[in-house]
C-alpha cells in the first residue's frame, strides 16, 4: 500500500470495506437495534448517555438476559458467514459510535420489514 493511500484512509476516512466486514457491521446493528428496543420496553429508568437505564435488579437482570440471546445470535451468524474476528470487532466499534438515532437509520436502511427473525 503506497503512502497516499494510507494517507486516504487514515485523514479523509476512505475505507475500502470487506463483505466480511459489511455482513459484521449488519449484525451489529441488529444487535444495538433489538437491545435497544428492549431495553425501551422494559426499563422505567432515566436516559442517559443516549440509552434508557434499568432502574432495579429485575430490569436489570431482563435486559442482560435479552443482550446475552442476541449476542449469541449474532455470533452464531457470524461463525455461519464465516466472518472474521477483525471485521467483527472493527465493526463492533463502528456502530459502537452511533447514536440512537443512527442506529435507527442504519437498521432501516440494511433490513427491509419482515426480514428480521430473531425478536
């Protein structure tokens, strides 16, 4: 890789992205989506940091156990897509700095209505 290009992905965020990468990026989003709207059913709490927080050991102990479901769907997906540990966690990140509301988009934007099958 010549200099401009590293100069391109490091300073002006040109990327050139894996499917493996992109698969992971979509489960992610998934992930933060389906916890999220979970955690907006059950928790009475205040939001904070741009999440609803549980406000007892009951929501607690609920929402984990939902985050604990989806994170094993998402990682069995993987291991099906044959993703790979890089693109998962550097995807991991990336939807790790959405908002709310970006992950809103992005979910409409990768997943057409009726596609979802893990609630």
């Amino acid at each position: 890789m010549n200099n401009e290009e590293l100069f391109k992905r490091e300073y002006m965020s040109i990327w050139q992205t894996s499917e493996s990468y992109n698969q992971a990026y979509k489960l992610w989003i998934y992930y933060q989506y389906q916890c999220e709207l979970y955690d907006r059913k059950v928790c009475t709490g205040f939001i904070r940091f741009d999440a609803i927080m549980p406000s007892g050991a009951w929501e607690y102990a609920q929402i984990n156990q939902h985050s604990y479901h989806q994170m094993q769907y998402i990682s069995g997906e993987a291991k099906r897509l044959e993703i790979n540990d890089d693109d998962f966690n550097k995807a991991k990140r990336d939807v790790n700095k959405l908002t709310w509301n970006g992950i809103q988009e992005e979910f409409k934007r990768l997943y057409q209505e009726g596609e979802i099958i893990n609630d």
